[in-house]
C-alpha cells in the first residue's frame, strides 16, 4: 500500500532497511548484528510497518531462532512462523503468500512434523509454479525432497531431486543444486549403486565447499558418503565427513547420532580404528533410524 506522506515513506524505508540488513547478517552468520538490526526495526514498527514488512519481521526472527538452535525447532520459531502466514493469509499477493507458506512448512519439517511440513510444502509449490517463481519453487521442492527423504520414500526423492536439479540451474541456485545432488547420492546409496551414489554425494560437498559451511544441510550429502567410506575401509575419509558433518555451523542432528559421529572421529584421532569402525557403523544405524539415511 502507498505511503500516506512523507513522514511515512521515511518510517517505511527505515524499516526496510534494517530488514534487509538483518537478511544480510543471517547469510553471513553474524546473529548478533542480525538481532541487532531486528530489534532496530521494531521502533515505528506498529504504527508504520506494511504487511510485507510485518511477515518478513516474523520470518527473519524465526530464521534467528533456527540458526540460533542449529534448526532444532523452538516453539518461538514455530510461532514467528505462524504469525508471518496469518499476516499475508488472505493479501492476494500469491508470492508473498508461497513464501510465508515455504516458511511455515520448514519450521513444520525440522520440527519433525513431516506431515504437515509436506502439505505446506505442496500448497506453496503449486503457487510457484502458477506464478513462476523460481526462487521459491526451488526451495520448496528441495525441501519436499528432504522430507520425503526422512519418510524414505525412495522414488518420490528420485522425482523431486531430478526436478530441483532442473530449476536450480535455472534459478541459479547453486546451494539448491548441491543438495539434490546429495539427495540422488542417498537414492543411489539405498539402491546398492555405490560409485554413482560417490559420484552424486561428492558432486554436492563441491558444490558447497566454496561457500563455507553457511549452507547447514550439508549432511544430506556427507551422511551417504560417511557410509560409503566406512563400508570401503577408508576411516580417515569417514572421520573427515564426521568433522564436516558436527561442524557448529551445520543442522544439529540427533545427540545420539552426533555422539556416535564424535565418537567416530575421536577414535581415528586416537588411532583406535577398531573403536572409530564400531562408533561409524552406530552412526549408520541411527541415522537411517532417524530417516537421515
């Protein structure tokens, strides 16, 4: 909606800018400055804040709390979540709705409530692909992807991977590319094809290197390959996934399939290869328990 004066579209733009500002520390992974901004924002904020302000408010304290707690979902995450959809609910603007739905839908995933993180995620594509929106199309199939994954239906993370691959080569996002590629590196896995399933798993941890473990899902592709070292003897190569994949700046998983992982690596640095085999097999068990595998 239009300013009413200029006193307004001063207050708006100050908003603005210290959104946009907080966006920018998330990507960096300085929370600190991100709360910072944050805080900031929220002077003026009741009086003068549109509804796209307002759900993107929401959406970046939540993307604080996820990044804060390693993606171990807090019911304040679940609730900024909550309010940023309620916000553009009924707007008319479809990408902005996609997106707070996307956003809903991931708190819903890493919460562990798969269900209902599909169903979300599904709404949230086909508003999409209606409007084209490759951005929020590729999130929402890579995240589809992944819960799906964790539900090990095999063939319907074939179709997602295979599609997220297409529109983030589109899209450009190369973050989105990466994880597909781990995700076929899991089908292949699961099927018994060991050297495709290297091939597409190495493919991602490439992809992301140069972006510096900001990207924090990467155990989609370590965990696969973590399993394939393990299985071919290569402990070192098992204790260096295990490195990357505890890394502080990655998801935190599972404490029993982390002390697992931890234990791996603290055996090879021990040279007890006998204790880092029997740690590694434990950490396969859990995480295709705990549908990371």
């Amino acid at each position: 909606e239009p300013p009413a004066d200029a006193e307004e579209a001063w207050w708006r733009e100050r908003i603005d800018i210290q959104l946009q500002r907080s966006v920018v520390e998330y990507w960096r992974v300085r929370l600190d400055d991100m709360e910072r901004w944050l805080d900031q924002a929220v002077t003026g904020f009741e009086q003068h804040a549109t509804p796209l302000q307002r759900t993107t408010y929401f959406q970046m304290r939540a993307a604080l709390h996820h990044r804060r707690e390693r993606y171990r979902v807090t019911p304040e995450a679940m609730s900024y979540s909550r309010q940023a959809y309620a916000v553009v609910e009924h707007l008319g603007d479809e990408a902005v709705v996609a997106n707070a739905l996307f956003e809903r839908g991931f708190g819903h995933l890493f919460n562990d409530d798969l269900e209902q993180a599909q169903d979300d995620l599904e709404t949230a594509l086909e508003m999409a692909r209606r409007i084209g929106d490759l951005t929020i199309h590729s999130r929402c199939i890579s995240y589809l992807a992944m819960a799906q994954r964790r539900l090990g239906a095999v063939e319907e993370v074939r179709a997602r991977a295979i599609e997220a691959i297409a529109i983030a080569k589109e899209s450009g996002m190369n973050d989105y590319l990466a994880t597909a590629n781990g995700h076929l590196g899991w089908v292949t896995w699961r099927e018994g094809n060991t050297d495709t399933s290297r091939r597409y798993c190495q493919k991602a941890l490439d992809i992301w290197r140069p972006m510096g473990g900001v990207h924090p899902f990467e155990w989609v592709g370590t965990l696969p390959l973590f399993a394939l070292e393990l299985g071919a003897g290569e402990l070192e190569g098992a204790a260096a996934l295990a490195r990357r994949t505890l890394s502080p700046r990655q998801q935190r998983l599972p404490d029993r399939l982390e002390e697992a992982l931890a234990g791996t690596l603290a055996s090879w640095r021990k040279q007890l290869p006998d204790d880092a085999r029997r740690h590694g097999r434990r950490a396969v068990e859990l995480a295709r328990a705990g549908g990371f595998l």
